[in-house]
C-alpha cells in the first residue's frame, strides 16, 4: 500500500482509503451487506494498510457510522485514520434535500447544528475524535449559512481537539477559496473515475497550488467499471444507480464493450479490471486520493493491490483515449 500526507496535516494516509456508503445500507442499496460482513470489510480493509475509513451520518441515517463504530472496537484506534462529515441531517429542519424511502434528509450548516452533530458522531463512531471532519455538501437557501461561520465551528473543535483536519465534500471552486480564507483545509472530495473526468479542468490544479488532497468517490462508477457488468443489466429504479449517465441503455453498453478491450492491458498489469480503473485514477498525480466501495473482505483484498500500480505514460494515455471516445 502507498501512503500520503492528508493535504498539509501531517497525517498519514494509504492512497486508497475505504467508503462505507453501501456498507450502511438502506433503500439506496437494496438493504446493503450483511452487517458481521460489513465489519468484517472495515477491519480487513485496516489489516491490508488501507487505513483511511470514510463515513457519514446520512449514509442510512446514522447507520453507516454505527457499523464502523462496531468494526473500531475490534482493532487499534491509533491505526485508523477516521472521516465523517456533518451538514445533512434528518431530525431537525434545514434546507429540504434528498429523500430517502418516506424520510426527508436536509442541508444545514449552523454552528449549533454542526456542535451536535460532531457529538452524535462521536457516540455513535464510539470514539472521543475524528481524524478528518468534513462538511459534506454546502448550505443552501433558505438555510444558508455563510462558509466563514462554519469553518469558525470547525476551527474551534479543532482547538478542542475533536477533530484533527477539515474537509469539503461536493464544493465549488469559489467555496474552497473560502475556505481556505477561513481555516486549514486538508482534502477535498470530487467525483473521479476514468469516464467522469471533470475534476481535473480547476480541482485538481487548485488542490496542488493548496497543498490540498483532492479525493475521488466512486472512481468505479459506483460498480460499473468492476467488468462484471453484463450488457442486459438494469438498475432496479429508485436505486442508487438507477439515474446515472453511464448506467444508461446505450452507453452502459459501450462501457462494458471497453472494459472488454482492456483485458490484455490488465493482463499486462497482472491485476484485475477494477484495480487497473482504481489504479488509473491514483496515478493522475501526487495530490490524489481515492476512496473505493468494497462491500465485503474478498473486495477489500481484490481492490487493495491496485494502489501499488504504476501505470507508464502511454497506457494511461491510451486508457483516457478510449474512455474520452465514450463522449462522441
């Protein structure tokens, strides 16, 4: 496994962390993984050096941090670097969002808002700090508050020492600039995979400049790019997948079809074809990061190899071209 510094915090990371959206389970995932199995993924993922364990509260309204909480108490704190964010919540109002199954999930950033859910976290993770504390989408109207506001929040329960780095998930490039007039920020998240390159345009530049770590969700487009994707597969509706681009009739078909052609380059790699799309992403530069959505030990061990990939010039090159072919 490689390592990084958690942007300038002096923290050590694995470049390839774990994301347990799907380990929580809930509508989104069709009930998700078996819970034992879920810690048994989390613990795995430790034990091959993936030290990097991402949750949230709105992953199935709490659920996510309960189960990672649980796989915790089975192994050494020290070796964990722990993330979870604050700003959706579900038991009080804020600025109406996502729904999931009959319950409305809200956008809100007060500090108040944000004093409670760190010590909501921290109950339910069982722990008494959080590595990396990240606000997890902007506030909006009509519940807007102001970055500056929030990151006071943030700055002062680092003070306090209950967390240890801050984060930005789903921000613009003007919000990050805000924040960085307002605290230290250690990592940013952006959506990044091989066929969803959007992030290198402004992101992963200002990241650089910053000294920040820019972190890629889904890099596998949430199991599209695992190559066991069938042509006739449909995502159930209302599912996580179910609205995405890539998983639309027509091009979820071209992407399989390019998956295909890629097997002799993975072959080439001696690895599988996830870890060559993971291995794609981690090796676009020094400040990335990636989180991956195994949801079972067997994944965790399949996909951890791919972060000791080091992909030449010409293949990455060659991968990009194929993908961007997609788009025409």
């Amino acid at each position: 496994m490689r390592y990084m510094e958690l942007g300038g915090s002096g923290i050590r990371i694995s470049k390839m962390g774990l994301g347990t959206w799907a380990i929580g389970g809930g509508p989104a995932w069709g009930g998700g993984p078996d819970e034992n199995a879920a810690e048994d993924t989390i613990v795995e993922a430790v034990n091959v050096g993936m030290n990097m364990i991402d949750t949230a509260p709105g992953y199935n309204f709490g659920n996510s941090e309960r189960v990672v909480g649980r796989a915790l108490a089975r192994l050494d704190r020290s070796r964990v670097v722990l993330v979870t964010k604050c700003g959706v919540v579900w038991d009080r109002k804020g600025t109406a969002w996502n729904k999931v199954g009959d319950r409305q999930l809200y956008r809100l950033l007060t500090p108040e808002s944000v004093r409670l859910e760190i010590e909501e976290s921290l109950e339910r993770l069982g722990t008494d700090y959080i590595d990396l504390y990240m606000t997890h989408w902007p506030s909006v109207e009509p519940y807007l508050t102001p970055i500056s506001e929030t990151a006071a929040e943030l700055n002062r329960l680092k003070e306090e020492g209950k967390i240890r780095a801050i984060g930005a998930a789903n921000v613009s490039i003007p919000q990050i600039r805000e924040y960085l007039e307002c605290c230290e920020l250690d990592l940013v998240q952006g959506k990044y995979s091989v066929l969803d390159r959007a992030v290198e345009d402004e992101l992963i530049p200002l990241c650089e400049q910053n000294r920040i770590t820019m972190q890629a969700y889904s890099p596998l487009e949430q199991g599209l790019l695992t190559g066991t994707i069938t042509k006739d597969y449909r995502p159930e509706p209302g599912s996580a997948r179910a609205n995405k681009r890539w998983w639309q009739p027509g091009n979820m078909e071209r992407v399989v079809d390019m998956l295909d052609a890629w097997g002799p380059l993975a072959e080439s790699y001696g690895c599988t074809i996830p870890a060559l799309c993971l291995a794609w992403v981690m090796n676009q530069g020094d400040a990335v990061n990636l989180l991956t959505g195994a949801t079972s030990p067997a994944e965790v061990r399949m996909n951890a190899p791919a972060a000791e990939i080091v992909l030449s010039d010409e293949d990455s090159r060659r991968m990009r071209r194929m993908a961007e072919a997609l788009e025409t």
